[in-house]
C-alpha cells in the first residue's frame, strides 16, 4: 500500500517537471516568478544578440553587401554633405547597385535609393548624384 502510494507521489512529481519552464537560452529550469523568461541577465543578453544578429548566410551577405555599397557613398560625399561620381566609377569600386534599403521619389519625380543614411540619384551623363540623407532631410 505504501509503496504505491509513493508512486502516485512520484508520478505528480514528474508530470510538475515537465511543465516547468526553462531558460530560452541555456534551457536551464527556471525557478521563481512566473513570467521569467531566463535564468539571468547574462542568459537575457547573450539570447538577444543572437536573435538580434544576422540569422542566416544570405541576410550575412546582404548585410556585408549593403555596409559596403554605405562606405563607397561615404567615401563620395564632401563635407557638405554632397558628391558627385560616375556610374562607372561607382561600379570600379565595388558597388553593387541591386541593393539598396529605401527609395524616396522627389516631388521632381527622381528616385534617389538610399543605403542606410546615404543617398544616390542618377544624374545627366551617367554620372551619380551622392548625399548624406540627413542633411538634406526636405530634399526635393
Ligand atoms: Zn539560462
């Protein structure tokens, strides 16, 4: 009697611990609030720099492609904010013009495509018009 008693005591137990919540880092179980969510800070932050970095071979790729394509226009800008470059030159410098993050049509109807903070809009003879976008924030 007694020791099926303690198997019932057992078979709760069980079933308490694989109902107990884990850390969404290190999977350790967690002990305290409900609502926590790991163990720690450091579990906290180690977890959010992985969700918060590239996740995939392809993202690491068009993010290298995008950093990139951002210091060619860098290196075109002067100091106030503007530079001007051929289409062929920006092309001898690595740039890739498939990527870019944003498009912003001015009321003139040109079409800059920006990489991050910088800017390019074609211009007259296949040259580019490069901008540090803001600065120029009204730009139309
Ligand atoms: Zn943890």
């Amino acid at each position: 009697m007694r020791g099926s008693a303690q198997k019932t005591f057992r078979f709760d137990n069980t079933q308490e611990m694989s109902t107990e919540k884990v850390c969404l880092e290190c999977g350790e179980p967690l002990k305290g609030r409900a609502d926590k969510k790991f163990c720690d800070d450091q579990c906290r932050s180690n977890y959010n720099n992985k969700m918060n970095s590239d996740v995939t071979a392809e993202m690491r790729n068009i993010n290298n492609i995008l950093r990139k394509n951002r210091r060619i226009l860098e290196s075109v800008v002067h100091e106030d904010g503007k530079g001007k470059i051929s289409k062929m030159k920006l092309h001898d410098k690595g740039f890739n013009f498939k990527y870019f993050t944003q498009m912003h049509t001015t009321k003139s109807g040109g079409i800059y495509k920006l990489c991050y903070d910088y800017g390019y809009l074609p211009i007259e003879n296949d040259f580019i018009m490069v901008i540090k976008w803001g600065m120029f924030a009204n730009t139309n």
